[in-house]
C-alpha cells in the first residue's frame, strides 16, 4: 500500500504544480491591474512550493533533493508577504501583525516536517 502510495504521489504532485503554475499565467494574462498580479504571484507561489514537493516526494538523489527543498524554501519565504499584500487588498485594512506573524514562521517550519 505504502509502495503504491509513493508512486502515485509524485505525478499528482507534478500535475497539481502544472495546474497552480497555468492558472496563475492566465490570472495575470485576464487583467494588468495591480490585485490581479498579486493573487497571480501568490498562486505562482503556491505552484513553486507543490513543485518542489514533487521533487522532494520518494526521491534517493541528493541533488533532486536539494532542488526541491530550495524551491520550497523559496516559496514559503514570500507567501506570508503575498498573502499580506492580497489581504490588505481585498479586505477594510492590513491584518493583525500576529496573523503575519504566525503565517512567517508556520510556513517555513512545515518545511522541516517534510
């Protein structure tokens, strides 16, 4: 069951990115204005941090590791401060500092849990 599993979750990863990745091209591409190509950017993120999981998930090659966890490093970095800017955007006012506060160090320590 375990051996199954690891097989079968790298393609959906992998497809899961493609999709993240494509849908935050056609987000930038429907409209220039400015909360559409944050949301792009943080979707663009989202795709990145899936990206990275995929190469992560069942590999035994240290460089594809590292890959991976670079990716991932990268995107949960940026992700509290497009999420920041996307709920300032759509919402009355910025967001308590402790929800900024919480997203920047949850984010990165779930990378360690991988």
């Amino acid at each position: 069951m375990q051996v199954t599993l690891e097989v079968l979750l790298r393609p959906v990863f992998a497809v899961a990115a493609v999709l993240y990745l494509a849908l935050a091209v056609r987000t930038a591409r429907t409209s220039m204005q400015r909360g559409t190509s944050v949301i792009s950017f943080f979707l663009f993120l989202i795709g990145i941090f899936i990206a990275g999981t995929a190469f992560i998930t069942g590999t035994t090659d240290p460089d594809i590791y590292g890959i991976g966890r670079t990716l991932g490093f990268f995107a949960t970095g940026f992700m509290p401060v497009a999420f920041y800017v996307v709920y300032r955007d759509y919402t009355v006012g910025p967001p308590n500092p402790i929800v900024i506060a919480v997203l920047s160090v949850v984010l990165p320590r779930q990378q360690h849990w991988q």
